[in-house]
C-alpha cells in the first residue's frame, strides 16, 4: 500500500484535525479582534483625541455632538446594534467561557496596540501623561456625551476617575449582554495599562456592567 499504514493514516487525521482547529480559532480571533474595535463604539476616535492638560478635577461636557449629525445615543446603539447579536450567536455557539475569553484576548490586544500608537513618540510614560489621555479623551466628542465622569484624585504616583453616566453600558443591558460589554470595554484594563507602563496596576471597585450604580477606576504607579 505505498508505505501506508492505518498509523499513518491515523496520524495525519489527526494532524489535519489541529491544524483545521488552529486556523478556525485563528479566523475567530481576527474577526473578533476587527469586530471588538467596532463594537468599542468608535474607539478609535480614542487615538486622535488631544489630551486637553486640564488639572481640574471635573472631565469637560461642554463638547458638540460629532459632526455627522448622530447623537451619542444613535452612535452607541449603532455600533452595538451591528455586532452585538452576532457575538450573542458565537456565545451561544461556542460556549459562554471560551468565548469570552477569546473576545477578552481580541479586545485587550486592540487596546494595547492603539495605546502603544498613541504613546510611541513618548519618552516618559508617566502616570500624568495618561492621566492627560484620559481627561482629553473625555473632554472630545463623542465621548462627552457618552460618558459623566469626574477625577477623583490625581497625583504622580495616582489617577483615579469615577463615572456616574455611561451609554455603553446603558445599551448593553438592554441588550442582555452585559457580559459581553464588561469583556469588551473594562476587562482589559489593566493589561493595557501594563501594556503603557509595566509599573502602573488598575484596580476597578466598582463597576455598572456588573450591576453597580457607578463605575471606578484606579491607576496606581508603583516605584
């Protein structure tokens, strides 16, 4: 039979079985990692927001809805409303905790690659310069509408910010898929912080995709 044995045959099934297997969770990951950055709700504007080097403690709100004549509230329901059902479908499908865990790694990949665009031309990556990021960021449209939040404390070595209003996951529990969106919009924080500065750690306390009236986040610079 040519050298063939059913070992053979037996083998190279196998090997044709992971290699299909590899390639199908490769596919699913690109197509999450392209869905994830839509599903941030323009998450990319993130990128060419100017950090406004505000030191006061209150996030600006005075902003215009963005130019295209979208409200937040249009815009936020028009990115989630694309992909949102079709992640519902390939949780259902793929079982809830592989899915996301796989979104989580997509997601938390973008973030990194986006923050390291932002900051590459940064020779300290300091705890205030993010800080900047943050507070310029929430001072542009659309996220001055999406978002209320205030600085709590700001100092070198501590950042923190409390959001009291967000549209994102306002959409999403009415879309029952709040897990979805703390995947999506907070899981990855603080691999993207360490992805900024390996010294800096994230500690959320609080959180409204899971249910809190309000959301917190710390950024603490460990010396």
């Amino acid at each position: 039979m040519n050298g063939l044995t059913y070992e053979n045959l037996n083998s190279n099934a196998m090997d044709a079985k992971v290699t299909v297997e590899t390639e199908r969770r490769q596919f699913l990951k690109n197509a999450l990692t392209a869905g994830a950055l839509i599903c941030a709700g323009c998450h990319q504007l993130f990128a060419s927001a100017t950090p406004e080097h505000s030191q006061e403690s209150s996030v600006p709100t005075n902003h215009s809805n963005p130019a295209d004549g979208m409200s937040a509230d249009e815009l936020v329901r028009f990115t989630l409303g694309y992909c949102v059902p079709t992640y519902q479908f390939m949780l259902k499908e793929m079982g809830k905790e592989k899915f996301l865990k796989l979104l989580k790694e997509a997601s938390t990949e973008n973030s990194k690659q986006l923050i390291d665009s932002m900051t590459k031309d940064m020779p300290d990556r300091n705890l205030s310069q993010l800080a900047d990021i943050f507070v310029g960021y929430l001072g542009t449209p659309p996220y001055d509408k999406i978002f209320k939040a205030e600085v709590v404390e700001r100092t070198d070595k501590v950042f923190e910010i409390k959001y009291t209003e967000c549209l994102f996951a306002k959409v999403y529990r009415e879309m029952n898929a709040l897990d979805i969106g703390y995947t999506i919009e907070c899981g990855g924080s603080d691999a993207v912080a360490k992805a900024y500065n390996p010294k800096i750690k994230v500690s959320c306390g609080s959180n409204m995709m899971k249910g809190d009236s309000h959301c917190t986040e710390r950024f603490e610079l460990n010396t």
